[in-house]
C-alpha cells in the first residue's frame, strides 16, 4: 500500500466536510436563526488556488446555514451540499457525475459522521482534533485543528507533491 506522500501525487478532487473542517466547529446562533461557524482565511486561500490550478473542491455537510453558503459564494467551482443526511450517496454521485475514481480524491473529516464516506476515498484525512475513531482510519493526521489550517496543509502537500504550489500566479488573487 502507498503511504499517504505517494497517493498525493494521483489527487484531482478534494471533499471536506464542513463543521469541525472548514470550521472550528463553534457555532453562534444569530436571533435570525441563522449560524454562524469561524473559518480560516489561509484555508480559503489555499482553496481558491486549488480551484484556480484545476483541482475540484466539494463541501458535503449535514450542517447548513445561510453564511456556510455566503463563505464561498465566490468560489467559482466549488461545489457545496449542505444539510446532507447519507454523505456517501452524495460523494458515490459525484465522482460518478464527474469521472472520478476514488484514488485521486482527498477525503477530510473530523467525526463519525464522515467515517463511512471516508472509507470509499483514495486517501482518508482529518484534522488533528477528529474524533479517535476517525484519526485511527485515516491515512494522514494534520498537524492543525480543523477551522484551523487543516485544509490548508492537505492542499499545499498536495499541490507541492505535484509541483503546482507557488507558481507565478500564487500572489493573484
């Protein structure tokens, strides 16, 4: 078996989940209803490159809130499902929608909820808060918090193992 630095090298897609990922997993809940979850700008940044090298970014959440879509709203490409109940249908979907096969995506997740979608991608990650039984299924523990860095590090690996991190275009917004 590859250890995880191999399989950085076959990666075209990358899936978080949100609470716990892409955020610290705090939630304030606004007199609206609405809820607001902390994000990390170098996590954006490293999403948005992503995106701009090519790569597929999808956000599969059982979370929703109107300021989770609002985050990255202007992430041309990035594809979000919130409010999900079964994450593998959906990740089943869209690899199936998009042509892709499991070893060339990256899985992040943080809970129990992402342990059966986890095992049906190429390379299971976490942050280094996820629950026990998803860091002892996972092929790469980050070395940050999620909502704080994670997704950033598994994306620069990435893109560094396939020489596409830091090119002329990196300082473009």
């Amino acid at each position: 078996m590859k250890n995880y630095k191999e399989k950085l090298k076959d990666i075209t897609t990358f899936v978080f989940d949100f609470d716990g990922v892409l955020s610290t997993g705090k939630i304030i809940v606004l007199p609206d209803g609405d809820q607001l979850r902390e994000t990390n700008v170098k996590d954006g940044y490293a999403i948005h490159y992503a995106l701009k090298q090519g790569y597929r970014i999808c956000v599969i959440s059982g979370g929703y809130s109107n300021s989770m879509r609002l985050r990255y709203h202007d992430f041309s490409g990035m594809d979000m499902f919130l409010k999900v109940a079964d994450k593998t249908v959906i990740f089943s979907d869209y690899l199936k929608q998009h042509h892709i096969k499991a070893e060339q995506v990256v899985y992040m997740g943080d809970d129990i909820p992402d342990y059966d979608v986890m095992q049906l991608a190429g390379l299971k990650t976490c942050p280094s808060d996820a629950a026990i039984e998803i860091q002892t299924t996972s092929h790469y523990i980050s070395h940050c918090k999620g909502g704080e860095g994670c997704v950033r590090d598994i994306i620069e690996q990435t893109l560094r193992a396939q020489n596409k991190w830091f090119k002329k275009d990196s300082c473009i917004w």
